[in-house]
C-alpha cells in the first residue's frame, strides 16, 4: 500500500500540534481535558486501535454482569470533541515512530506530524505458556470487543477463566450471571493474594462458590487440547484430569504495551520509563497509564493514572507540576461483595496487626500499624471506613491514642462524626 502524504491541518493561530498515541481511558481523557483547559495551545489529535474508542473499561465487568448497558460506557463524549476540533483517528494503530523526524506511521499508511508526543498505549492480557494458547476461542477480558464476545455466547457454556485476581473473578461474575458454568484456575493458594491476606480471601472463595463457580486453586492448566479445528475442547490439569471446556478466558495479568516505544529507541525496563513529569528518555515525547514505569512502579489502578494525568496537563501547559507515588485502595466491582483493601497487607515483624472477624456478619477487618502509624488496611463485608483508613494512611496520621477502638471505625474513634 503506497504511503499517504503527511496529514496537514489548518493553521489555527499556530497551535502546537499534540498528538496522543492510545484512545484507551488514559489517553481519551487526557485529550478531553487537554481540550477543555488548554484547547487554545493545541491541535489535539488522538490516535487509538480499538474501533471503540473513549470508554470506561472499568465498566466492563458490569456491562458483562448485564448491570448496565453499552450507552453507559462512554468515558468522555467523542462527539463533542471531534465537534471541538480534536482529531480522532479510531481503528488506526501506529506502526512505526520516528524520533528525528518527529512523525508517526499509521496502519493506513497516513503519516503524521508532532510538536508533542504523548504514548498512553496501556496493556496486553498476558498469555500464559501453555500449549494451545492461540486457539480461536481462547481470548482475553481487556477490551469492549471482548465482552461483546461473551454477551453473545448462547446457553450454558464451559468456560474456564485463568487467574484469580481482580478482572478473572469479575469476569467470572459476569459470565455466571449469565448461565454459564464457570472454573477458575489460580496458581496462587488463595485469590487476591496481593490485595487480601489468606484470612480474607477464604470469605471472598466463600461467597463466590455461593454464586455457583468452581476453583481450582495452587494450579494452573498444563495443556489445552485441541480439535481439528484448532478450537480448545478440553483443559488438561496437572493431576492428570480434563475438563471439557467451551473458551477460555486469559486473566493472568497484563503486560505494558511498549513495543512502538522500544523500536523507537525510548528507554524502556518492564514499561517506558518516565521522570517525575511524565517525559521519556526523549524530548517532547512523554508516557502515562499502563504503559509507563516511575521508580521501578507500574500503574493498573485509575486514581495513580488520573493523577499522572493531571501533572501531564500542566506540564504541558508550561505549568510546574510532579508525580509522586501514593497508595492507591483496591475495590472489586462485583455485586454484592465489598471488598477495600490499601498499603501494607501481611506485617512484619516491627508491624503491629489489629483484627476483627464476625464470621455471622461475613464480616473481616485487618489493620498493620508501625510506630503508631496506619500503614495497611483490609476490609470484608462492611467497607463503611475504608475511605477513613486510607485517609488516616494517606496523612499518616498518628493512631496511637484510639488503637483499642481503631478496627470499629471512624464512628468510635471520633463519635462526634456520628
């Protein structure tokens, strides 16, 4: 396919052009707000894969449980925006960035231009090495098209979902919810085990073996065998049984998408690497989102994104502005589970640990305290202080004085809140 010239704009009072590689939940809404404060400094063109662009993937889960509809996914209208004089090229993903020349290479062959260059590529599922892994109805839980993939799934299906942790139980939700007869496997001895100690993870196990799903927990597929069609039929366990299965869901974490930046040159570890402003190794060009690494961190949860989004913005603009790493509250969006977790969860041995279970309630609290300090906080059943906690963490506030009542909750630590 012959390459197109490069794409030119109308000169709109010599605006700098700002182009935004990923029309995921990072990327669309930097481009929204960008608009929005700083519309008279830039020509904003935003650039995304996904023939869906702008919409909140946090809802995925919800729209997969039936719980909402596709009009409630929109993250930010897209609509008012290309309205607005932002360019939005959707289904297009770059191939190829040049440095030099400050250009990108599209799938359609357009060539575009830059002043400023921001990647917000975010993440693949990973895919775990098993044998058979790239057959047809072996799929991720990432992407709106992934979803509109199960909600079209008919009867009761076999469904295997790989990986306890947050998007494999909320897919599992979804799809049980829907009829569907649901395995989890987990490599790990209990689900969460970076967000819940064993404690509360046995009660979120509990509750979802009531909703009716299997697990498999220490273990993980060995194989998927195959038909002649290439499509998985049944998963191979290591102690030697097979499940007949109708698709399998990936849910075994996410790697940052990096390749376009790593071909590029950019200084990349585990994802593109960022100072305290968001910028690369290379001038002008800067990264947030799923995609980018700050002090060794990787970032899959919205609130650190949003704040990267916010100090992008007025770096940008010329504005001083840094990003610092804070401790960022786990909640699964399932249903009828209320789960709050943040900080330090299994304490050492200078940590202090504070625990409440009402096993008739369904009810489970944890608190990690050093040297009067909060420092970590798990919640089961009623998450009524969560916010509280994480605020006590967050101005490490100094809890020595009220530790016997701590684990009640703000109400008796501070009853005239009541």
């Amino acid at each position: 396919m012959p390459k197109l010239p490069m794409l030119s704009f109308v000169n709109q009072n010599d605006k700098r052009h700002l182009v935004i590689v990923g029309a995921g939940m990072a990327g669309s809404k930097l481009a929204h707000d960008l608009w929005q404060s700083y519309g008279h400094l830039f020509q904003i063109i935003l650039i995304g894969e996904e023939a869906n662009v702008g919409y909140n993937r946090i809802l995925l889960s919800s729209l997969l449980a039936n719980e909402i509809s596709q009009a409630d996914m929109p993250l930010v209208d897209m609509q008012r925006m290309s309205d607005g004089g932002v360019l939005v090229l959707a289904n297009d993903p770059v191939t190829s960035l040049n440095v030099e020349a400050k250009t990108l290479t599209l799938k359609s062959g357009q060539l575009i231009g830059y002043d400023k260059l921001v990647l917000a590529t975010g993440s693949r599922a990973s895919l775990l090495p098993i044998k058979g892994r790239e057959a047809p109805n072996v799929m991720a839980f990432r992407t709106l098209k992934d979803v509109e993939v199960m909600t079209q799934l008919t009867g009761c299906q076999n469904i295997c979902v790989i990986g306890g942790g947050l998007l494999g139980l909320e897919a599992a939700a979804g799809l049980v919810k829907r009829g569907h007869k649901v395995v989890v496997f987990h490599r790990s001895n209990w689900l969460l085990n970076r967000q819940l100690d064993e404690e509360a993870a046995g009660l979120l196990l509990n509750r979802f073996k009531q909703m009716g799903i299997e697990f498999r927990l220490g273990e993980s597929p060995v194989s998927f065998r195959q038909q002649d069609d290439g499509r998985v039929s049944h998963v191979e366990c290591q102690h030697g049984e097979s499940l007949a299965i109708d698709l399998v869901v990936m849910a075994a974490g996410i790697s940052p998408e990096i390749s376009l930046a790593k071909a590029a040159g950019l200084e990349t570890n585990r994802a593109i690497i960022v100072d305290k402003k968001m910028q690369t190794s290379h001038a002008d060009i800067y990264a947030l989102g799923e995609c980018c690494e700050f002090d060794q961190q990787t970032f899959g949860l919205v609130a650190p994104i949003w704040t990267q989004i916010n100090v992008l913005l007025k770096v940008l603009a010329g504005e001083e502005a840094v990003f610092d790493i804070e401790p960022t509250p786990t909640k699964l969006k399932v249903s009828g589970v209320h789960l709050f977790s943040v900080g330090k969860i299994q304490p050492s041995t200078e940590d202090s640990c504070i625990v409440f279970k009402d096993v008739g309630a369904n009810h489970y609290r944890k608190l990690v305290v050093n040297e009067g300090i909060l420092v970590g906080a798990i919640l089961y059943g009623n998450v009524a202080d969560g916010n509280w906690y994480f605020q006590l963490i967050q101005n490490k506030t100094n809890v020595s004085n009220m530790l016997d009542l701590l684990v009640f909750g703000e109400a008796y630590c501070c009853p005239q809140v009541a």
